[in-house]
C-alpha cells in the first residue's frame, strides 16, 4: 500500500542512530512574543484570515485551562468543537497536553450521539465546547438515554441561552 502512494515507511528502531546524535539537553530561543503557530480563520466576516499565535498566548491557555475551567488532576477533559477552529487550538489541543491531559478528535460534522457516547464511556469529567454544541446535547431525544458525569462545562465562541445554561 505505501509503495503506491509514494510514501517512505520509516521504523521507530531506524531512528535509534540518529536520535543518539543529538544532545540530551535542549537550549530554547523563543519567549512568550514569538509566533507559536499560525492557524486560519473560517472566513465568515470575509476571505480566511491567518491567526498569529505566540507562545504567551498558548501559555495562557494552559492558565485558563487550569484556573477558569477548573481542571484537575483526576478531571477527563474533552473539547468535541472541530479541530479546524481556533477553541480546539488553545482549549482542546495545546492546553489539555500542557497539563498532561489525553486528546483526540473526531472526524466529520458534530454528531451529537456520537458525542453523548464519548462522554459517557470516557467517563469526562470536564468539558469545553461552544454553545451550540451544549444547546445540541440538551436538545437531543436521546441525551437521557446516557449517564454522562459531567462536573464542570465551558464555553466559548457565542452567547449561551439562557434556558441551554440552566439545562
């Protein structure tokens, strides 16, 4: 199969050589002003945008992660928002991996069982999404049908309703 799509194959055990060239410490040359990542906007106000992130910037999110949304040490986090928006850079990428927390995504348009399923056999604990993604949940026949337990949940990216809040 790689062979007709042109891939290279590269072994774990190939690298062995080469990684023992490199020196057991690193020295940095960045800080908090320089550029972290660049990432592109959707484009709804007009033509996609690039999104300059600096270092400070993912530092905070780990600040926020810890402190606004109340993660803890034994917390399972999940951001189910798409790994192409901006939430999912800071909140459900870079900031959960600062702290030592899994992550992983989902392929394809929010699907909201797909999602009730994750939450429940995952057991998360603590959850950043947008506020549709909760109005979704709450609104769908079979979110009574799971045993979610969930302690702590977090928005982003739009106003939340009044009645999705207090859902």
């Amino acid at each position: 199969m790689a062979k007709n799509l042109d891939l290279k194959v590269i072994y774990a055990d190939d690298l062995i050589g080469d990684l023992q060239k490199y020196s057991d410490s690193y020295e940095w040359n960045t800080d908090v002003n320089s550029l972290c990542m660049m990432q592109f906007s959707s484009g709804t106000t007009g033509e996609p945008k690039a999104v300059m992130y600096k270092h400070g910037g993912i530092t905070l999110a780990g600040v926020v992660i810890k402190l606004g949304n109340g993660l803890k040490a034994d917390d399972v986090y999940f951001c189910p928002s798409s790994p192409g928006w901006a939430t999912v850079s800071g909140y459900g990428t870079l900031a959960p991996l600062i702290h030592g927390k899994a992550i992983g995504t989902f392929s394809g348009k929010f699907d909201v069982d797909r999602v009730l399923e994750a939450l429940e056999e995952w057991g998360v604990t603590n959850m950043a999404a947008i506020a549709s993604h909760y109005r979704i949940i709450m609104e769908s026949p079979n979110v009574g049908n799971y045993k979610v337990k969930i302690t702590k949940a977090n928005y982003t990216g739009e106003a939340m309703t009044k009645d999705t809040r207090e859902q």
